[in-house]
C-alpha cells in the first residue's frame, strides 16, 4: 500500500514539473481588420506590406479584406458601421473624401496619432496629397495609394504607324494626329481610349486648363451645391470627343478601369488613366509603351492635375485598445522606405517628401522614366482655386451622373450642350440632397 501511494506520488510529482516544462502558448495577437478595394497585381501588393508588418511585430495582425471595387467598399463601410461590424480601416476613394468627413462615422488620423502618442512630421507630407485630405489645417485620412491621372501612348503601335516612338502627344490636337495615323495605317482599332472617364475626361482635364468644376471653390471653400461643367470648355471638349467617336479615332471602354484593359493589352494607341498603371504595365506589358503629361487644349490658363486615388480612414466604435494598433500600422505605412517601395513597385505617388528625396537620391528615376511623369506633371501646374481638388458630397453618385449622359453624347443620344446641362441639373440634385443631410 505504502509502495502504490510513493508510486502515485512520483507520478504526480513528474506530471507536475512537466506542466511547468511545457512552453506556454503565446497570446494571441490583436487583429486589426482593414477592407480596401485592391485586386490582382495591387492586391497581392497590398499583402505584402501587410505580412510585413505582421512579421514585424509580436501584438498585432492586421487582417486585409477586400471588399469589392472603390464604391462597393465605401457601400459595405457604412452598412457595416450602421450594423456595427466596421472594420478598423476602411480604403475610400478619393471622391468619398466628402461622405466619409460629414458621415460622423470616423477617427481623424491626426487625432488618432495624437491619442497614441506617436509622432508624425505632417510637413513631410507631399502638400498637394496633405490639403486634399485635410480639414481645418488636420490630416483626417491617411494618404495611401495617390495618384493622378496621365497619359499612355504605345510606341510599339506608333513605330508600326510610322510615328516618333520618342514622342508623346502633348495636346488634344497632337492626340487626333497620331490616334487618327495609328487606326488608318491598320497598327490598331483603338487610337484613343480613356479609363476613369469621369475623372481623366472632365475632372483632370477642367482642373489642368484652370475651369471651374462646382461652385464653393470645388467644394473647399463650403458645402458645394452646382456643376459648372457645362461652359465653353466642357462643350468644346465634349464636341471634340463626340466627332472622335465618329471617326473611329475615339473608343469609349466603360466606367472606372475598364478603360485600363486596352492599354494594359497592348490595343489602344493612346490612352488616359492613372499612374498605378504603370506599375502593372512594368511587370506585365510585352509591348514598348511610355507615357505623357495630360493633353493641352489652346486658349486656357495652365491649371494642375488632380490627387485621386484613395485613403485609409479610421472607424469609429472598436475597442480602446485596438487604436494603438491601428495607428502603428499607419506610422508603419508612413514610413520613407515603405512610401518608397509602394512608388517603385506600384507607381502610386510617395506621400511623403522625405520618401520622394530618397528616391532622388538614387538612379530610380534614371532607370525609371515614366515613374518621374507624374511628378513632373504636378510640379509644372498651377495648384489654384480650381485645380486644389474636387471634394464633393455622394461624390460617387455624381460622377456616375456625369458618366451616364457622358455615354449618351458619345452614343449620339444628346448633343454635348444637352448632355452636360444635365448631368449639371442631376448633379446639382445629387449635391442638394447631400448638403440637406447635414445643415
């Protein structure tokens, strides 16, 4: 009996110390969820900065979702923030700057950064990518993924035209030359194409000829409540445009990046998107391609392009202790060399200066060429009351009024007079009804 009982003992004993010898698990890491819009070549991007953050500390994990396209993502944010399910972060387009600031639903980024103690140099910001985002002098979202829009020309198609393959067309009247020799001579079907058209077609393009976009200054100035795209600049472009289409110099590829697809593949001779295609057309183009400040139009002021692209805003309702995560993934984000890497891998702009220095610094632009176009384009504008931006209220429903009577002129549905007075008249609804949510 006295055997058995010192036998159990032992056994106890060595269960006891070996408890104590078996590592404990490690606590679980916080998750951070963050829903962005990236597929494809970006979203796997987008990945990796993530599994570098992961792998580059031990609380935090942050999860990245995609949620679908630009207004897709910025729909289910405020459906989940209504049901509250929100994400931490959400991605929202630029054009939902104006939704996302009246929504009451959000954390401003300086705040945010302030709470947790972290320090960030906002003058490092690029000036043209921090007023964009800012509200009263602060950074409400974090810049990300900004672009602007410019040009693409195929110097494959344009050798097989006979056309300087050095060159690209600099105006609208160079774009009808050389998309015009590109479709006769058989190189191709598709001279001129346009992605995002809304924002390449009349947004960039009243904002780098100095035009008025809506009243209130754009929207910076107040709430705004009118289009003004239907002057003499809009009529006469859309004119141009509608007999381009006619001619078969001028093909129509649909809304948002739709227009991207006949660049990317080699088809369109000439095209305007934004500069995150040059990171796709680097990695997968079989063609020799370059790119083009946005075309000039004779008789107006030098304005600027436009930031598009999107930015991370921080929900409102999670748990205390979760914001210290999602702020250092955003100073993670912030960083010199992550901006830097993000520009040399995606062809997105860097958000900061310092980023940008370091880039200079090396043979990047040398040996990247067409990386520098965009800079080079910013730069040489004219940053004024007209070409600061655009931030609208439902931003998103006004572009797709102005795209849907955009594909009733070039249907030949409506003169381009009638077609811009009334994506003016719907949009001007659209701006009304928002502005009367939040009086």
């Amino acid at each position: 009996m006295i055997r058995k009982l010192c036998l159990w003992l032992c056994g106890m004993v060595v269960l006891f110390f070996s408890v104590l010898l078996v590592p404990s698990s490690a606590p679980a890491k916080t998750e951070i969820q963050w829903w962005h819009a990236h597929t494809g070549f970006l979203g796997e991007r987008v990945n990796d900065l993530v599994a570098k953050f992961n792998a580059g500390q031990g609380d935090y994990e942050v999860k990245a979702v995609y949620k679908g396209s630009y207004p897709e993502a910025l729909t289910a944010a405020i459906a989940a923030y209504r049901a509250k399910t929100q994400p931490h972060l959400i991605q929202v387009f630029e054009v939902g700057t104006q939704t996302m600031l009246s929504s009451g639903a959000i954390y401003p980024v300086y705040q945010l950064m302030k709470d947790q103690g972290i320090g960030i140099d906002w003058a490092d910001f690029l000036s043209v990518v921090l007023s964009y985002y800012s509200k009263d002098g602060n950074l409400y979202s974090m810049p990300f993924n900004s672009s602007t829009a410019i040009l693409y020309y195929n110097r494959t198609i344009f050798k097989k035209a006979g056309l300087d393959p050095t060159k690209a067309p600099n105006t609208y009247e160079e774009i009808e030359k050389a998309a015009k020799a590109c479709v006769s001579s058989g190189a191709t079907k598709i001279g001129f194409t346009t992605a995002w058209p809304s924002w390449t077609l009349i947004e960039n393009a009243h904002s780098w000829h100095d035009q008025p976009f809506a009243d209130q200054n754009n929207g910076f100035k107040g709430m705004a409540s009118q289009l003004k795209i239907n002057g003499a600049f809009g009529v006469k472009l859309l004119t141009l445009l509608t007999r381009w289409q006619k001619e078969g110099i001028y093909t129509y590829s649909g809304r948002t990046s739709k227009g991207d697809q006949p660049i990317i593949n080699g088809e369109a001779a000439i095209g305007l998107a934004s500069t995150a295609l040059v990171g796709t057309l680097a990695k997968t183009a079989k063609f020799e391609w370059g790119t083009g400040k946005l075309p000039r139009m004779a008789g107006y002021p030098q304005g600027n392009s436009i930031i598009g692209g999107a930015s991370l805003w921080v929900m409102k309702g999670r748990k205390t202790e979760e914001y210290k995560g999602v702020a250092k993934f955003l100073d993670f984000l912030g960083k010199p060399e992550q901006q830097a890497w993000w520009h040399a891998t995606t062809g997105y702009l860097p958000v900061s200066k310092s980023a940008l220095k370091a880039l200079q610094a090396t043979d990047h632009f040398q040996r990247n060429p067409d990386m520098w176009t965009a800079f080079n384009q910013i730069m040489s504008g004219k940053t004024t009351a007209n070409s600061q931006g655009i931030r609208l209220g439902n931003f998103a429903a006004v572009r797709d009024s102005i795209e849907a009577e955009l594909e009733n002129v070039v249907g030949g549905q409506k003169t381009p007079k009638q077609g811009l007075d009334d994506a003016v008249k719907q949009g001007g609804k659209i701006l009304k009804e928002f502005a009367s949510l939040y009086k």
